[in-house]
C-alpha cells in the first residue's frame, strides 16, 4: 500500500439467491436481512455493464452488519477500514456474523445496480487480491482488459473453473466510445496485444491504456449522461449512485 490514500466508490450489489454451498455459513444471518456484496471501483461510470461480481476462491469473506436490516460481504481487511469510515451503524464498531470462503461463493446471484442485466453471478477471478479493495471486483468486460481476459478464459475453460459456460458470457454493454479503440476499448486491446490469459503480463499495460484512452478521450454511449465526456460523467455517475443508496465512497 502506497502513501497516497486510494478513493474508491464501494457498489452494493444484492443478493438475490446464495450458491448451494454459501446456504449454511449464511443462516446466521437473519431472514428479510439485505445482504450486499461490495466491489471496490475506480470506474463508476462503466457500471452499466456488469456482467458478472469476482471474487477469489481462497480468499475469507466476512458477512458483516451494517445496520438492522442491512449485511456486507467484504474481507475483513475492509470492514476493518469501513468501521473508521462511517460506513456501519456506529464508529469503529464491527459485527462480524460468519465466514464463507470465496469457492463456496461462486454461482450466487446479485442485483448489480445499473446493470443492463437483472441478475448476475458470482465468478472466480484469480488474480483478486486479499490486500486491496473489498476482495471484491465488478467486472465490466468493455472497459476493464482484465475482466475481459477473465470472462473469455472462464467461457473457454468453464468445465475446469465448476461454472455454467452462460455464465460468463452475458452481453457485454458498449458504454464508452473512443477515437483510437472503438466502443469496446477492453476486447480492442486484448485482441490487439494478443493477451490469452488473465495472467498476462502484458495486461499491466492493456490496462493503462485503457484507463487513459477512456478517460481523456471516450464520450459515454449510454445511460443518462450519453455524448458526455468520460472525465466529466464519472463524478455525476458516482454522485447519482450515492444519491440512490447504492454505492459509497470508501478510502485506504
Ligand atoms: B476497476 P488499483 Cl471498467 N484485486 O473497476 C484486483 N483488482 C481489484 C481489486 C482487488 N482486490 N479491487 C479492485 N480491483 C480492480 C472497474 C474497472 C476497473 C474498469 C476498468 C479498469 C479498472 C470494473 N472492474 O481498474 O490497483 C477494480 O476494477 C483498472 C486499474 O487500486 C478497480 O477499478 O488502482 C481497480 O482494480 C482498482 O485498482
């Protein structure tokens, strides 16, 4: 970890059913209860199109509690951060009610807000880090080179990673527009640089031309900020889900 806090938006994404194998960490948590994944993000304007939640598979969730009726679902590394940050119900206080190991998570299905998608699964993603973020990562296969070498990876190889082929392979959303790249800046670099794998290393620099490119050159091709530049509709997208209670910001 740098010197420089890192800002990141955290986005709730909402539990709609729990995998066979999350089902009995979870009855501790109490029925009509709102239970929230929460994925830390540098990029809230592309959250229309979610495709899928990752988590690592030998990563330690906690489900802790926010409030009376609402949980999350982050490592215990961020709801450590998140208490000093008034994020639960009362300062420095943490309320951890079970564990559930990210294997036991994949295949539970999440509201994501904004999605174009009504539901979403939960999906291993290898290179998650335990000591970054909330362990938590949305994937938006359009904008992000690594979610994008993610999902094709685990369509192609779906039987060894123990998912549903379909599962990876929702419609990725054109969001952003950029002159060099066109409306699907992640899968035109990808497929340019020639990364096969979500462990690529050239992925590092996929990655910042990425960020670059969309940032100070893409106008956004959907949602209510459509033909607004980038640099521009990230603070309004953010604001707009910060109004609406699904999202918050969150710093370490
Ligand atoms: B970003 P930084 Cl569309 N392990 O969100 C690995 N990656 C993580 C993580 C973790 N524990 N926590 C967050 N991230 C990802 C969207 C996105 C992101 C797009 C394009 C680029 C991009 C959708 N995924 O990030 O190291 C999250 O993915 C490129 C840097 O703190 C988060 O933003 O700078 C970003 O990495 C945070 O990375």
């Amino acid at each position: 970890e740098g010197v420089n806090p890192q800002e990141y938006t955290g986005i709730k994404l909402r539990v709609l059913e729990w995998s066979d194998a999350a089902k009995t960490p979870v009855e501790k948590v109490p029925d009509n209860s709102n239970v929230y994944f929460v994925a830390a993000t540098l990029r809230p304007e592309t959250m229309y199109g979610q495709t899928c939640c990752f988590v690592g598979k030998d990563i330690t969730y906690g489900v802790f509690k926010v409030s009376d009726k609402d949980y999350f679902v982050v490592s215990d590394r961020a709801a450590r951060n998140m208490a000093f940050q008034d994020i639960f119900a009362s300062w420095g206080d943490l309320e951890k009610i079970t564990e559930v190991r990210g294997a036991d998570l994949i295949g539970t299905t999440v509201k994501a807000p904004l999605s174009i998608h009504e539901s979403i699964r939960i999906l291993p993603m290898e290179t998650v880090k335990s000591t970054k973020g909330t362990g938590v990562v949305s994937c938006v296969p359009s904008d992000s080179p690594d979610d994008y070498a993610t999902v094709t990876e685990l369509a192609r190889k779906a039987d060894y990673y123990g998912i549903k082929k379909e599962w990876a392979e929702l419609e990725i959303l054109p969001i952003i527009e950029s002159p060099k790249y066109g409306n699907l800046i992640a899968k035109a670099l990808v497929e340019q640089m020639k990364i096969n794998s979500s462990k690529d290393a050239k992925l590092v620099e996929a990655k910042e031309e990425a960020y670059k490119e969309g940032f100070y050159h893409g106008k956004m091709l959907y949602g209510e900020f459509k033909g607004q530049p980038v640099s521009e509709a990230k603070e309004l997208v953010k604001e707009k889900l910060i109004k609406s209670g699904d999202a918050f910001n969150y710093a370490e």
